[in-house]
C-alpha cells in the first residue's frame, strides 16, 4: 500500500494577547486549530506566513508546537516564554518617541547568516509535526473517553437514584390503597353499628315507656 505523501510544512505567525505566536504547519487551517482561534485570523488580517528564516529555524525544530515570544519584542520564539517585561510600568514611565532607525528589518535579515531549510530537515519536521498532531489527538481521545466515562457513571447514578424513587413511590402508593380500603371497611362498619344501636334504642326505649305506663 502506497505511503501517503507528507504535506510541506509552512511558517506562520499571529498575535495573540501578550505574545506573539508562530507555529509549522502544513497549512493555515492547522495553524489555526494549534492557536485555538475561533475566527479566521488570516482573513483578518491578524497572522501570516512568514519566511523570517529565525522563525521558520526555530519552528522547524518543533514542529506542530506553538512558539511563543512578548508581543512585539524581536526575542526569539520558545516554548515557554515569559510576559512582556514593560507591561507595569507602561503607564508610570513617560512616553519616549521612537527613534528612528537607520537600518530595517530587512536590511537586519540581509546582515544575518542564511538559515534556510533544507529538504531533508523539511522532510524530518513534517515527521515531527504529524507525531505531534497524533499525540494531541490522542490526549482529545484521552479525555473524551474521560468525559464519556464521566457522564456515563452519572447516568447511572441518576438511573439508580430514580429506580429507588420509583419503587418507594409504588410501596408508597400500595401502603396508601391498603390503608384506604382499611378505612373504607371501617367507615362501614360504623355505620352498620350505629344502623344496628339506633334500632336496638329505639326498641328499648319503646320497652321503657310501656313499663311505665
């Protein structure tokens, strides 16, 4: 069975809150799906690809994994990075005009040692990255199964829970009709008494009235 072709792998680069983010991916989609974003950032105008070769390096080493740097900083990208180190004395220090600079971004790119990659490292960071789409794939797996497994055991809790309501209420409902029937024989058989006393009375006192005459 034929091997499916790896997809080629692409830089791109979004901000995020504090930071700067930039993943390799094979295309914007996955891109999208590693930053969690819930819009399109590309058709925002929010991310890009990028072809910064510190970037693309720095990505291609772990690929499908989001890098992170302060947002706005020209740092590098890590794993973990820590937040902008300005974000509380933003408003206590004055503000400084930029100062122009003499020199670009490109013209800093121009100045630094060409990091392109290379076919065979291209080809291993594709690896890279669907090793790291399976595992986090896995961990989905991993905790839908947890989920499942929770909500099952709460069903069943809930089924337990309402067949004890259930068969209380019928033994309820039976102790109910019996004492009702009870009451029903009884009311009964006070009428009857009372029904026979009235008789027995009135036949007594009847006694009573001749035996003085």
């Amino acid at each position: 069975m034929p091997k499916t072709p790896k997809r080629k792998l692409k830089t791109y680069q979004t901000s995020l809150g504090f930071y700067d983010q930039a993943i390799a991916a094979p295309s914007m989609k996955a891109a999208l799906d590693a930053w969690g974003a819930r819009s399109n950032l590309f058709h925002q105008g929010a991310a890009k690809e990028t072809d910064d070769p510190d970037i693309v390096a720095a990505t291609m080493e772990k690929p499908g994994v989001v890098l992170r740097r302060p947002v706005g900083s020209d740092g590098p990208f890590t794993e973990h990075s820590e937040l902008p180190t300005d974000l509380a004395d933003d408003e206590a220090k004055p503000k400084r005009k930029a100062k122009s600079k003499p020199t670009n971004r490109r013209a800093k790119a121009a100045k630094q040692p060409s990091r392109k990659v290379d076919d065979q490292q291209a080809r291993k960071a594709a690896a890279a990255f669907e090793k790291e789409e399976r595992r986090r794939e896995a961990e989905r797996r991993k905790e839908e199964a947890a989920r499942a497994k929770e909500r099952a055991r709460r069903e069943k809790a809930v089924a337990s829970a309402q067949a004890a309501l259930d068969e209380a209420r019928r033994e309820h409902d039976a102790r109910a009709e019996a004492i009702e029937a009870e009451r029903v024989a009884l009311d009964e058989r006070a009428e009857a008494e009372q029904s026979r006393w009235d008789k027995q009375r009135m036949k007594l006192s009847e006694a009573v009235r001749r035996a003085r005459e």
